[in-house]
C-alpha cells in the first residue's frame, strides 16, 4: 500500500512538473511573442532608387507590416551610413543587421562570390532562381557566406541587361582594345582578356565618370534604370544584347547573430518577405523596361546598337577563358561552377524546346 501510495504521490509531483514547465514555456513564448527589434539594413544603391532602391524598401515595409510592428527595418542608401562597396563588411560586423547589394563587388573577399550575380553567356533570371531555390545553389552560396557571419539569400533580379552605353561605336574586337568601362564581376574580367580596361564604380558615380571621359563606356543595368541616371545625356551609342549580365541576381545579406535572436515566426516571415521582393523586382523591371526603351529612342532619339557575331563570339570565347582559369586555381569556383554549369546545361536542354521555340512561334 505504501509503495502505491508512494507511486502515486511521485505521479502527482511529476505531473506537476510538467504543468510548471508548460506554464513557464508558454509565459516565455508569450515574452518572445511582444519583444520588438529594430534593425538598419544598408545598400549599395542611392535611397529609392528606382528598382535596385525601392525592393529593400518594400522588403522593409512588408516585414512591420507581417510582424504587427514587431521587426521595423530602416533602410540607408549607399553613402548614407557607409559607402555602397561596405554593405558586405558592414552586415558582417553587426553594425548593421542586414545589407542589400550584389555579390560580384566582393570577388576580392570570395571569388567564387560572383558568380552569384551573374555569369556571361549563363543562366537567365528564372533559371537563376530555379537553381538557387531548387538546384543546390543556395546551399553552396550559404557555405560561401558563413565564414563571415553572413546568411545571403536572392534579393531580386533585373533580367537580362543592356550591353550599356558607348562614347563611340563598337564595330569590331579592335574597338575593345583600351576602352576604360564600368563593368564589374566576370564581365569585367571578359573585357580585360580582350584589351579593355574594367572598372568598378557605385551606381551614384557612373555618370559623372561618363560625361567628364574618365570612362569611355558602361554598362549598369537596362532601359528603367539607364533613364532614371539619366545615361543618355553622357553617351551616343546604346547597346546589346547584354552577354555579360543575362539574369542579374541580387542579394539580401543577414548578419547570422542577429537572425539567430529572432524568434521563430519572425525568422519566417524575413524569409518570406525577401522570397516576395526577390520576384517582384524581376516583376518590376518586365514592366517598366519597355516604356523607358521607348522613351530613348523615340523622345531623346538615342542610337540603338547591336553587337557583330564577330564581337559576341570573342566576349563568348573570352569568358569560357576566364572562369576555366578562375576554376583550376580555385577550389570554391570550380565547386560553385560544377553545379552551375550541370544545372545550365540541364535547363538549357529544356528552354530549347520550350521557351525558345514559343518566342520563335508567337
């Protein structure tokens, strides 16, 4: 009887227990559930420029808005709380939460890092994002980023880019030889094989490097953004079609700590949020491209210029070139690449028969 009793009574005590357990759980759930954050998200893109700009806003905008007010996000344009080429070093520290940027502008950091924006002659915006989300890249861009405390993820894609703006035509190889052009990432790289001169500027110093001849071309992104700088003003020639930046990837970058202390439902809903600006900025520029095209040609009668076979095939050779050397010296690149180029190769295949010879038909 006593053993019962004893059992009995041990029953209760644990019983117990876990009530006060639950109870205390459910007391820390509720605590977690009202704490509010307020983080600073920083980019390499003037405040509100259009696109580039406005996509970490409306990110920022639809995560207080999820959150009930619980996570705010202020965002900084480049210049504003550090220059546009820190975003990476800065979101890395924790001086700022999150940064929105793209990923070729730290090839001196990750070399591999590049060919997360875009690769010459590879992968449009919608297989980006099929190979990102579905293919493997984004575990291997994860990988890349964690030695730096940095969780990325895709923050948007322009499409396929123009060729950019020329001071004067480009009617051969020859024509490549010497020109100083802003034109980051593998692209530049491809330029250089070919005599140029490549250089990296933020989008806030393209045009005055453009109309004072400290460049003679650039390339920035397409018709919605070249108009917004104004670009037409600076050079005659405006050309494609954009080999060096097919499907231009964006990226969203996290401080691993700070996303580490949100609670669970507000870690999904910055998930979430970035997923939605991811597509809408590709979303954005398919609408706005057009009408910004036509207002070059037929209102500022800007000359549109198409690339010869003879200069795209060199640009294409060039590039094969590059990252076959950037692979064999580099294990990270020819990891990263492996994947990219099995995936292309897979997707290629398919587009043949099916979105390419829709285009052809229509």
């Amino acid at each position: 009887m006593s053993t019962l009793i004893t059992s009995i009574a041990l029953a209760i005590g644990l019983s117990g227990c876990g009530q006060e357990q639950q109870a205390s759980n459910a007391k820390a759930n509720a605590t977690q559930a009202q704490q509010t954050f307020k983080w600073k998200l920083v980019t390499s893109w003037p405040k509100n420029y259009p696109g580039l700009g406005t996509a970490p806003e409306r990110f920022a905008q639809n995560v207080e808005a999820m959150s009930n007010g619980r996570l705010k996000i202020k965002v900084y344009g480049a210049g504003e709380l550090v220059p546009g080429f820190e975003v990476f070093d800065t979101v890395s520290s924790g001086t700022a939460e999150m940064g929105h940027s793209a990923a070729y502008y730290w090839k001196g950091k990750i070399p591999a890092a590049q060919f997360f924006t875009a690769i010459p002659f590879g992968m449009n915006a919608q297989e980006v994002n099929g190979w990102l989300h579905h293919g493997g890249g984004m575990e291997l861009w994860k990988e890349l980023y964690a030695p730096y405390n940095l969780i990325p993820a895709a923050g948007g894609n322009t499409g396929v880019q123009m060729a950019g703006w020329f001071k004067k035509e480009v009617n051969s190889v020859e024509d490549l030889k010497g020109l100083k052009m802003r034109i980051p990432g593998l692209g530049g790289e491809v330029l250089e094989k070919l005599g140029g001169v490549p250089l990296s500027l933020t989008g806030g110093e393209i045009f005055t490097a453009l109309q004072t001849g400290a460049i003679d071309a650039t390339e920035w992104v397409g018709p919605y953004n070249d108009l917004a700088f104004g670009l037409n003003k600076a050079a005659e020639f405006y050309y494609y079609s954009g080999w060096h930046e097919p499907g231009a990837n964006l990226e969203f970058l996290i401080n691993k700590e700070a996303f580490a202390s949100l609670p669970n439902d507000l870690q999904a809903i910055v998930t979430s949020a970035m997923r939605t600006a991811n597509q809408d900025m590709l979303d954005e520029y398919t609408a706005r491209n057009n009408t910004a095209l036509d207002q070059l040609k037929n209102k500022h009668n800007v000359k549109l210029r198409k690339f010869s076979p003879e200069v795209m095939q060199a640009l294409k050779a060039a590039t094969m070139e590059v990252i076959s050397e950037q692979a064999r010296n580099d294990e990270a690149v020819a990891k990263v690449w492996r994947s990219y180029s099995e995936f292309l190769q897979q997707v290629k295949a398919y587009h043949q028969i099916s979105e390419m010879e829709y285009y052809s038909n229509r």
